[in-house]
C-alpha cells in the first residue's frame, strides 16, 4: 500500500498578508513561492514539522472558508496559548468533541487545535 500524502490549500485575499500571519504570527516558515507577471506573489507554501499549508490569492470567492485541524502532542498543546498571546495572535476556546483552542487568521480561515488531554479526544481506530 502507498502513502498519501495531503496539503490543505487555504484561500486568502493577499499572501504576503498570509504569510506574514503564518510565518511570523503562527511560527511557520516559508517553503516556496510563486510570483505574477507584476511580481506579486500569488502562491505559497508554509511549513511547521510536519504540517503543510499552501496558501493561495487564486479563487477568492473561497477566501475564508477552511477549517483545518491540527493535533499537537500535549506538551506542545499546553504551551501553545502563551505562545500565541507572546506572538500576538488571537485565539478562542470552542468545542469540537472536545475543548479546542480556535485560531483565525486574517480572512478568517480556522485553524482548530484539540486538548490532546480531553476526554473526548479519545476515539476508537
């Protein structure tokens, strides 16, 4: 059996605006780019261990509309809002099956990030 391999693409309005989000706010890097004729840039990937995300300006009217679920390992987890608070970056608790800590970035797509410590984190595989 092979290995899917799967990168979320989130549409936002400008991705340098992202970028600065996800690179500076949420402690991505920059992986790779791609310019317009103009030099914009209208394509981009960021990168965190092994998360992916390609960000995108293409389509707009999709702007705004991810919902992406992040698991981290709970010592990470429970570091992770003093981190953001430090960084300057919102966030909200929610619930999802269980006590989440909610992200927006600028177009208001969601980044969901479950207690590894709940309860209802829990699943049967």
């Amino acid at each position: 059996m092979g290995r899917w391999y799967t990168r979320p693409m989130v549409f936002v309005a400008d991705v340098e605006t992202a970028l600065a989000f996800y690179v500076d706010g949420m402690g991505f890097a920059e992986a790779w780019s791609f310019r317009d004729d103009g030099g914009r840039k209208f394509v981009a990937q960021v990168d965190r261990d092994d998360a992916e995300i390609i960000l995108s300006s293409q389509w707009p009217e999709k702007r705004g509309k991810a919902m992406l679920f992040i698991e981290l390992i709970a010592e990470d987890w429970n570091g992770l809002p003093e981190r953001l608070t430090e960084r300057g970056v919102a966030f909200t608790w929610g619930w999802w099956g269980y006590r989440t800590l909610i992200v927006a970035d600028p177009d208001g797509n969601e980044l969901y990030f479950p207690d590894p410590s709940d309860p209802g984190s829990q699943r049967d595989v």
